[in-house]
C-alpha cells in the first residue's frame, strides 16, 4: 500500500465528482482523519484518511515547493 504524501494547503483531484461537480478539494487538516473542503460548493468534510487517499487520483497543487 503506497502512502500517499499531502499537507494542509495542498488541492486535491478525486477519481469521483463531489454532487455539485467539481472533483477538487482543498487540505484543511491533516491526521488520521483528513479535513478537506471542496473548491466548487464550499463543502466542509471530515474523511477517514484511508477513504480518502483510495478516492485520490493526484495531488493537483502542493502548499510546500
């Protein structure tokens, strides 16, 4: 199982569209449960980090450079 390396700050492309369209999501909080919000509604949501790192398809954008 690869880990897959984000931090708060970075954007998100996921394999699926959140119910308003857009498929990007934006870092909040980074642990065992990861914070993220949704570039397109503002949606605000907590996600398990394993769910959520099966759902991403590529780090867009990193924070750190």
């Amino acid at each position: 199982m690869n880990i897959i390396r984000f931090n708060v700050g970075d954007t998100l492309q996921m394999k699926k569209p959140h119910p308003c369209g857009s498929n990007e999501f934006r870092v909040l909080r980074v642990g065992s449960d990861v914070r993220v919000v949704c570039s397109g509604c503002g949606r605000d949501m907590t996600l398990p980090r394993v769910k959520l790192e099966k759902g991403i398809k590529k780090v867009v954008s990193s924070a750190i450079q």
